[in-house]
C-alpha cells in the first residue's frame, strides 16, 4: 500500500479520488462460472495456453488473473483489465466474441453457473497484489457500495491483518449483456451483478475474519461471497 505524506497520514486514500489517480486501467471484466466436472483439466490448459493469451493480445487489455474457488461456489473467478469499459464494447473484443475459436466452441457450452459483468473503477484503496482473495457480488438496485462503505471503514478494513487491496466496481449494464456468439454458445443467460467488490490479502482465513468485521456488516445489501486462490496472471507485454 502506498504510505501517504506525513500530512495525509490520518487520512488513508480510499473511494473514488486517490486511488483513481494512480490506476493504469479503470474498466475490469469479472466473470465467475463453474464448468462441467469431466471438463475442468481441459478448461484450465485452454486458459493457459489459449484463451487469456487471445484476451491480453486484444487491445486495452492490460492484465489477466484467474483464480480457483476454496469452497463450493463457482470454480473459476478470472479478471481482466481493461483501459476502460469501452474497451469490452470495441470493434477488436467483439470481433473475438463472434468469432470464437474451435476451442472455444467446444468449451463455451461447458460453462456452468455464469456471472459475467463489466465494470467501471468505482474505488478503491491499497497497490500490492495477493495470493488470496474474497470476492463479492451485489445485485443490480442495491444502495452504492462506495457511499454505504465509506472512507474510514475503508481504511479499516485495509489495515486489518492480511488485506492488501479492496476494489469497488459498478457495473456497465449495456455493456455486460452486448449479444454476442460467445453468449450464444454457453446456452443459458448470463448472470449480471450491479456491483462487486474484490477484497485481495495474504491470508485467507484473515481475509475472511476482516470482511465479516469490517465490510460485511455495513454493506446494506445482500451479497454472493467466495473465496479464491489466485492462480495464475498474464501482462499486456
């Protein structure tokens, strides 16, 4: 985490100011999906080999992460950075989107239990990256998590033992249900979620004891939380 000036130190960044200023990508693609049990070694070789590869080489793609869940909810959580949520509605994405691979095709039906949304940088506090993650979904309707959650619970949360960053995103609605060939081989609708917060540290079982002190009783809204081990990460080259 960045160390504010002497003057700022009683004041650790947090919401959308600060934090903004020092982001290289303020769009994200999130999604969370299961996949059919026979197929899951396959689905962990196409993402390595193929699909986050194919993602990162599309333009405004910054970074790709995918983490696998340590409990029973949807098995992959996989992230992309983005230079801004226009990105997901450009010409080069959605050219990937329609025009998906052979590969692609015979995996997209597998997928099972899909949240896929995109989002815009919402707030935020903390820059060092962890092996461990909390993540949760908030429907679409539910009060704005960045007003609910404000800056002095943020920073409480950021200076729990074992939490390195929180991100907030609100999501782009008519970008997340674009039609697309993708969408139309996975068979059923996907889910989207009016917001998410990604809550990433060093220890899981700390990550989980300073959302539910910190976080989860100041949400106002119900929320889908998993736990995830990060995996595996590509860089725009």
């Amino acid at each position: 985490m960045v160390v504010p000036s002497t003057n700022e130190r009683a004041k650790p960044k947090g919401g959308p100011q600060g934090e903004r200023s020092r982001r290289g990508a303020e769009g994200l693609l999130a999604i969370w999906h299961g996949a059919e049990m026979e197929f899951e070694s396959e689905f962990d070789d196409w993402y390595d080999r193929q699909h986050h590869p194919e993602r990162v080489g599309i333009p405004g793609f910054e970074r790709a992460r995918r983490y696998l869940n340590l409990d029973g909810g949807p098995r992959y959580f996989s992230r992309y950075d983005v230079k801004s949520a226009d990105v997901l509605a450009s010409p080069a994405y959605l050219h990937a989107l329609n025009h998906p691979t052979e590969w692609t095709r015979k995996l997209m039906p597998r997928y099972r239990n899909t949240t896929r949304a995109v989002f815009r940088f919402a707030g935020g506090v903390g820059d060092a990256d962890g092996g461990e993650l909390v993540t949760l979904r908030i429907s679409g309707g539910a009060p704005d998590a960045v007003r609910t959650f404000g800056p002095q619970p943020m920073a409480a949360l950021a200076q729990a033992p074992g939490v390195l960053k929180i991100e907030i995103w609100t999501a782009d609605t008519a970008v997340s249900t674009l039609r697309t060939e993708e969408k139309k081989l996975r068979g059923s609708a996907d889910d989207v979620v009016g917001q998410a917060i990604l809550v990433e540290g060093s220890s899981i079982d700390r990550l989980t004891d300073a959302v539910a002190r910190h976080l989860l009783p100041l949400l106002g809204a119900t929320a889908k939380l998993d736990r995830y081990r990060f995996v595996y990460q590509l860089l725009k080259g």
